[in-house]
C-alpha cells in the first residue's frame, strides 16, 4: 500500500476534530477547528438521542 492510499485510509477513520488536526496540524486555528469539531459531533448526537426519544414517545 503506498503512503497517498494510506493517508486516504487513515483520514477515513477520524472524527471531525481529528481529520482538522490532522489537515492543519498542531496550530490555534487546528486546535480552533478541532473544538468546533468536538461541539458540532456532540450536537449532531443529541438531536439524534432527541429525535429518538419523541417518536418513542408517540408510539
């Protein structure tokens, strides 16, 4: 495997704020991104949870 496919694999597999580490590297503006990141994924699943709950909630 060469080190362009590795690096496509690997990018695959990170979150949000491990693939704008990962694109940025180790500066404010990664770390910045990463929190963003972190806050976005955290919301993402709590309107999930949520919307889960409701239909449950009608049934």
């Amino acid at each position: 495997m060469d080190r362009a496919s590795m690096e496509a694999e690997h990018v695959g597999t990170l979150d949000l704020a491990g693939l704008a580490a990962f694109k940025i590297e180790d500066s404010d503006l990664a770390k910045a991104l990463a929190m963003m990141g972190k806050a976005i994924d955290l919301r993402e699943s709590a309107k999930r949870t949520e919307s889960q709950s409701i239909s449950f909630s009608y049934a």
